[in-house]
C-alpha cells in the first residue's frame, strides 16, 4: 500500500511539473485581450479574438487579400498599430488569430526576458510570425525562409516595412539541392518539398541550416523555429549523422510531423547535443521547445 501511495504521488508530481511547463510556454485564455480592435479594408471590427476570427473568417471572396489593420489594445505586447496582408478564407486567418490575437509565441519572454536578439524562422509562410518577431522584438535580427513562391510574395508584403527582417526563397533540408513543392494537406500552410534529382523551372533552392547561419552571419543563434512541414526529419536525420550545428543554437522551437515524436531523430539529436525538453505548446499549434541547459 505505501509503495503504491508513493507511485500515485510521484504520478501527480509529474502532473502538477508538466501542467506547471505548459501555463508557462502556452499563450492561455486569461492572458489574452478579450476586447480587441482591427479594420479589415477599413471596416473597423471589435471583440474578443474568438469573435475576430469568426468576421474574418466570412470576409472576402477565396484567396482576395484582406488588408488589416491591428490596433494596439492596453493589454497587448505589442504597442503600434500594425498593418498586415492575409489571404481571405485561407489558412492565413488561423495563422493570424494564433500570432496576434491569442500571442502564440508569448512563451518567449519567458525564455529570453530582454528578448532573443537573432531569429531564424524556418517555414515563414506568409510571414505574420515573424512580423510579430519584428514588432514585438524590434532589436532583434530575424531571418525567415519559406519554399512556396505563392507564400512568399505575402511574406515580402507583410514584412516590407520591417528593417531588421531578411527573406530567403528556399528549402531547408539535410543537404543541398533543388527541391519542387507540393500540397502536403489543405491551405497555405501544407506546402511541403520534395527533393529533386535535376532542377526545374518550378523547383527552388534546398540549403542547410549550418549554410544560413553563415550566411546571415549568426556565430549563434537565440531562437530556430522549425515549421518544415516533413523536411525536419531530413534535417534531424543530418544531425542525428554528425553534421553537428546545434551548439550555435539556445532555443529550439519544432513542429513535427511524425507519428512517434518522442522516438524521432529530432529528439535524438536534442538530448546529445545537451538540450533540455521545455514543454509541448500544442494549445494552438504543435511546436515542441527544446533549450540548452
């Protein structure tokens, strides 16, 4: 009976850690404005970010660009309006509602407090993430990547006016190459890559990780976020062989698209590189945040 009390406790301390990791990381309900404001081709909209994405959700015709106007609210980390492109009736809706209605990627002040001040975003899409990065961490560097050219005309307009992002036409694999893209599941978010033997007019670049960090001149980096839809395993997989960059990294945050993530070789190459597990921030997406101890 006392062993089995001591499991049933030692249980609900595992519980009570991994419930104490997830409030920290996740962007929860009652750290969120409930009364926000944004115009949408000037028609100006307020409510909670529920009742927001529901009117945005019903405007426009498919695929017409909605242009919004987010307006700074008391509670909100973020303090000048902002002006964004998003496609009408896409996966860009969910994307804006998880960034900047509900400030999906909150956990990173706890994570940098002064804020990270180098940004590799691997999987831009249309770019509202990492003009979020901008606006929120303006000292910041932020380098985004993105492989479909239909994305990443939107990236370039939602990241326009910000100085301190750089944009790469690219896939990121394990090695280099030519790579075509093809709908791996509904809206612009399923775009995946395929690696291909010779190059076509369609197809674009497949680089490293190791090759834009040189590239763009990061010694190190304070936060990779991996959003590769598949390709992350070839990346891992690399890593997992010994073309070891993850000492140059602090912070990982990681969508994976396997059907055992914790057998995968991204948590492989993790843990031997000395990173330690920070929680799974899977309220509204799916990435796994991985630190140096």
């Amino acid at each position: 009976m006392l062993a089995r009390a001591m499991t049933v406790n030692s249980v609900l301390q595992i519980h009570v850690i991994v419930a104490a990791a997830f409030a920290m990381l996740c962007c929860v309900q009652s750290d969120v404005c409930q009364n926000q404001e944004l115009s949408v081709d000037g028609r100006v909209l307020s409510g909670s970010p529920r009742q927001l994405a529901h009117e945005l959700r019903h405007s426009g015709s498919p695929g017409a660009l909605l242009r919004i106007n987010l307006l700074p609210s008391p509670c909100s980390p973020l303090t000048n309006e902002i002006k964004l492109n998003i496609r009408a009736r896409s996966s860009d809706v969910s994307v804006f509602y998880s960034v900047f209605l509900m400030w999906e990627f909150k956990f990173l002040t706890s994570m940098f407090p002064s804020g990270p001040l180098s940004i590799l975003d691997l999987g831009g899409n249309s770019g509202l993430t990492s003009s979020f990065f901008s606006h929120r961490f303006p000292h910041a560097k932020i380098v985004v990547v993105e492989p479909s050219i239909k994305n990443f005309q939107v990236l370039r307009l939602n990241t326009a006016v910000s100085r301190n992002v750089f944009s790469e036409l690219a896939a990121v694999g394990g090695d280099f190459g030519h790579a075509s893209i093809f709908q791996r599941k509904p809206g612009f978010w399923g775009m995946s890559v395929a690696k291909s033997d010779s190059a076509s007019m369609s197809d674009v670049p497949q680089v490293t990780v190791p090759f834009l960090l040189d590239k763009f001149g990061f010694e190190t980096l304070d936060y990779l976020k991996v959003d590769i839809e598949g390709s992350e395993v070839d990346v891992c997989q690399r890593l997992a062989d010994g073309d070891n960059w993850l000492h140059r990294v602090k912070c990982v945050s990681i969508e994976l698209h396997t059907t055992d993530d914790v057998h995968s070789p991204c948590y492989t190459a993790f843990k031997s590189a000395g990173m330690s597990y920070k929680g799974y921030t899977g309220k509204f997406t799916a990435y796994h945040n991985w630190c140096m101890q």
